[in-house]
C-alpha cells in the first residue's frame, strides 16, 4: 500500500524552527517519504537552523533512517547463527535472484527493499524471514517467492 502524499512544508510547520527538532524533523520526513531525499534535507536544515553537514552525520548514525528510496516492502532476511546454519544464507541469495537486487537495495519499481540481519529475535522458527511485520519461520525460498507475488 502506498503512502499519503504529505506535504514537506506540512512537515516543517509542525515543528519550531530550532536545532534541538532536527531529529522529530527527520523522523517525520522518513515516516512520510520513506527516506531523506538530498532536497528535504536542505529543507529541514534550512528549517531548524543547522549545517547539512551535522544532519547528513545524524541521519547516517542512526539506522532508522534511509538516505535511499525505500520499497514499499521490506523484506528482511536473517543471517544470525541459528538462521545461518539452517539454510540462511540460499535463502538470501534465492530472493536476490528473485527480485533482481541485492542485500541493501531496493528493486528499481520500489516495491521491495531487501536486507539482512543478524537476529529477528525468533531463533527458534530458524531460518526466519520478515516481510514488513511478518515472520516467515520454517522460511524456504518458495514461500517467500509465493508470499511476495502476493504482495
Ligand atoms: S538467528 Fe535468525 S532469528 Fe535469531
């Protein structure tokens, strides 16, 4: 399901502009767009008053945010010592030649992000899969296949 369209001067006026919104700023753009394109960080850096080069330094430390576009699913693949040792790691190959992409990318119609982890927190349905806030335990390549044809 796509998004709502929010406007980013929408975004900007809910918050003063001040360096200490930067963050709530960033979350909300990621929240709306998915990730930080080049022009919203201008925008938001322009907006509360700090240099790009700090927000650029925030937005890379913490994880939760994309500097890339994002799918509008994502697919996380783990390759934890449990998932590792049942099958893992073909599993991650399989839905890179599925879906065309790599581990860290999204397909060019921005449909799917791929990523691997190192722990989903649910050793025990070993190898695990995550499709948005789905798990796949017992994951093979074939169910993740017919579970993304779904989607
Ligand atoms: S190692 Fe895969 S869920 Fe923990």
């Amino acid at each position: 399901m796509n998004k709502p369209r929010v406007d980013i001067d929408e975004i900007m006026e809910r918050y003063p502009g001040e360096p200490r919104y930067l963050i709530s700023l960033l979350q909300d753009v990621q929240a709306a767009y998915n990730y930080i394109s080049p022009e919203a960080m201008n925008l938001v850096c322009d907006h509360v008053g700090v240099p790009l080069t700090r927000a650029w330094s925030v937005a890379t430390f913490y994880k939760s945010f994309s500097l890339e576009p994002r799918g509008e699913h994502e697919i996380r693949v783990c390759l934890g010592t449990a998932c590792h040792l049942k099958g893992g790691a073909r599993i991650s190959e399989g839905v890179e030649m599925d879906l065309g992409v790599e581990a860290g990318r999204t397909t060019e119609d921005l449909k799917f992000t791929l990523e691997t982890v190192n722990c989903l927190g649910a050793c025990a349905l070993a190898p695990v899969v995550m499709v948005d806030d789905a798990y796949i335990g017992g994951a093979t390549r074939t169910k993740v296949r017919n579970l993304l044809k779904k989607l």
